[in-house]
C-alpha cells in the first residue's frame, strides 16, 4: 500500500514537471527546474496547504534550535 501512494506521488510529480517545463508558467526555464518547483505539486494544487507546510517547517526550525541548539553556559 505504501508502494503504491509513493508511486503515485511520483507519477503525479513526473506530470506536473512535464507540464511546467513544456506548457507552464516558468516553460523558460529549465527541466529541472521545473523538476525541483514541482515536488511539492499539492501546495500548487492547493495554495492555503503551501501557508500550512511553511509553517510547519518553520516550527520544526524553531524546535531543532531550541533542543540542539548549543549551550554556552560554562
């Protein structure tokens, strides 16, 4: 089952870069390109998911500082 959602996550990510490097917005610029702006194709799809996923990894950000953070208390 995992295999298959994965799968599917990349035959949709293959499309969506197709799509963009041929006939999309940024079709100047180069495949991969197109290829890196469009792993996270979900965000594109649905714009308010891109706010939420930028804001869970600025969270995840804030928490890797706060826990790996150096301490400088000597």
């Amino acid at each position: 089952m995992k295999q298959k959602i994965i799968g599917g996550y990349v035959v949709i990510w293959l499309l969506f870069t197709i799509y963009g490097w041929l006939f999309g917005a940024n079709s100047y610029k180069g495949f991969f390109f197109n290829l890196g702006s469009s792993l996270i194709w979900p965000a594109k799809i649905f714009p308010e998911l891109g706010a939420a996923i930028s804001a869970v990894i600025i969270v995840a950000m804030v928490i890797a500082v706060l826990i790996f953070g150096r301490d400088t208390r000597n």
